[in-house]
C-alpha cells in the first residue's frame, strides 16, 4: 500500500489520553494537527474546550472519550458526559461499552446503551469503543451488529488501557478485519492500541481500518518520509 503522506494524517486520531497528560501537552497536540493534518485529536473531557478555542477554523475535528476506561459508568452519567462533550465543543465521541454487561450476557443493556448515546450525540459522530481483550469472537460481531444497526459512525477496538495477560489488548489484524468484514462500508472502523509505527498502520488499514487512533502519530508520518 501507498500513502502520501497527508493521505494518511487524514487518517490518524492523534490521541493523548494519559492520567498525567497536562495542558502544555494539550496545546502541542493541537498544534500538531493543525501542522500536519490530522483527523483528530483526541482528548479527555477536561481538556475539549482547550482543544476547541485552538482548533476552531482548522479542519482537525476534536475527539473525547465517554465511559473512558473501563465502561462501568452508568447509562446516565455516559450521556451526561456526552452532552457536556458537546457543549465544551466536542465532534466526535468516542464511547466504551459496558463490558461488565456483554460478558454477563446482558446484550440488550448494550444495544440499548448504545442507541441511547447516538441518539443523544445527533448529528455528533459515535465511535463505539469493543475493548476486544476481554471479548470472544461471537461478542465482538454482536457488538459491531449494534453499532450497525443503531446507526454509530465507527467501531473501534480497543482503548489501549486493558490489562490481559494472555491477549493483545490493543489492535490486531484479525479484530479489524472481524470488524470490517461485520461492518461492512457503512461504518468506520478504528484501529486503536500499540499502532506505534508505520508498517503497523499500514496493516491495519490494509485490513479495513479507516481510521488509526494513536499517540505517535508524528513518528509515523516522519518514518513514512524516510527514503528506502
């Protein structure tokens, strides 16, 4: 596969989303995306508005997440923070299932979960967050079959936060082909968790991934550069 190089910003979140991540950092980011392009940035909730007064008029749109990490916050809360995500100046959201409920079995909390907070984003896109670690392969294409069928914008993998000794717990090749391949053209999907370099992202992109979420964003586009 062959990418220019803003052919392929075009297709980054260039993501800070660590405990520790201070405004300083916030404001680089942003500067970031506007030098190079991005997609998005994406952020925690405390920092949209920061991002908002730098990136208004830029084409970078500003990403947070809601029920970030782990998905354990009640429906209620979730779409609290997703309105507030909207208000501070958020345009797209980035939501984590509650995991806790698909493994349980409670597919109808998620599905319900789901539509709920697409319909309170309106015209806003939603990125359903799967967190694959902790899914099996029948989970995972049910969760894809909500977010088809209420109407989400992408499916993405993983929150790159999940503890699993055993498992990736980031983006692999085979979740984002299961997603595509359940997906179909409809929905985005996004790759997001240990894409640290280029041929990583080359591979996930060349498995149906149209957008990559990943805090190395610049290195990637700088190795893409690189002469043979």
């Amino acid at each position: 596969m062959t990418l220019k190089s803003h052919e392929l910003a075009a297709l980054i979140d260039h993501t800070v989303l660590k405990a520790e991540t201070t405004a300083r950092q916030i404001e680089q980011l942003c500067q970031e995306a506007i030098e190079h392009g991005f997609a998005a940035v994406c952020v925690n909730p405390i920092f949209v508005s920061r991002a908002t007064g730098i990136l208004r008029g830029k084409t970078s749109k500003i990403a947070t997440v809601v029920g970030f990490p782990l998905g354990a916050n009640s429906l209620r809360t979730k779409l609290y923070e997703t309105e507030q995500a909207i208000t501070d100046g958020a345009t797209e959201i980035d939501m984590v299932i509650a995991i806790g409920e698909m493994l349980s079995g409670n597919e109808a909390y998620v599905r319900d979960e789901i539509q709920q907070i697409v319909k309170c984003a309106g015209q806003i896109p939603v990125k359903v967050i799967l967190e694959n670690a902790y899914l099996s392969q029948a989970q995972k294409i049910r969760v894809c079959e909500f977010s088809r069928d209420v109407r989400a914008a992408f499916v993405k993998t993983s929150t790159g936060f999940a503890v699993s000794s055993s498992i990736p717990i980031g983006a692999t090749v085979e979740d984002v082909a299961l997603m595509r391949k359940t997906v179909g053209a409809g929905l985005g999907v996004k790759a997001s968790g240990g894409v640290r370099n280029l041929a990583t992202a080359l591979q996930m992109i060349e498995a149906g991934a149209n957008r990559i979420g990943t805090s190395s964003g610049v290195a990637i586009l700088k190795e893409l550069k690189q002469p043979v």
